[in-house]
C-alpha cells in the first residue's frame, strides 16, 4: 500500500507493477494474470533507472534497457495472516 498499488485480493492470480519515482504524477500500477510476460523499456535519452525487487534487491539500469517481468516456476512463500484479509484490510485502512 506505501507504494500506492492497489488492493488485491489473495484469491487473485495476478502480477502486479507498481512504479514508484516516476517523472509523471498518477502513474496507475497494472495488475496483469499471471500468465503475462510484460516488457517495459526505460527512456533510451533519460538518466539511469533502479530496479527494486521487494525492497530487498536493488540494481541500477541504463537508459534503453529493457526488462521482462513474468511469474516464476519457484513459488514465493509467505505468512498467512490468521485474520480474515478483509477484516485485516479493515484496520488498516480504517
């Protein structure tokens, strides 16, 4: 939510591209299934990018530079909340 991406529902198979720093305001995060492979390409006469991955990896680009983002054969693992998501969803935003 800090990187303001939408609210997904854990039900939902789907990728999730949120910019952050972008040089234009109310750039939209795209939710995609997670069958996509989706290309972007940074500015070939713009200044370097950085990728970061989660917060945890992070790795400077070069104008032109493209980049594919699709879902991985290895499944990530994660806590699951013992609440109810909606009911989680609730206090945080409420």
């Amino acid at each position: 939510m800090s990187a303001g991406g939408p609210v997904v529902d854990p039900r939902v198979d789907s990728l999730v591209l949120s910019p952050i720093c972008v040089s234009r305001p109310k750039v939209p995060s795209i939710v995609v299934p997670e069958s996509s492979s989706v290309e972007v390409e940074t500015n070939p006469s713009g200044g370097e990018a950085v990728v970061v991955i989660d917060g945890q990896f992070t790795t400077p680009i070069k104008p032109g530079t493209k980049l594919r983002f699709l879902k991985s054969n290895e499944p990530a693992r994660f806590l699951k909340w013992r609440t109810d998501f909606y009911e989680k969803l609730k206090e945080k935003i409420w």
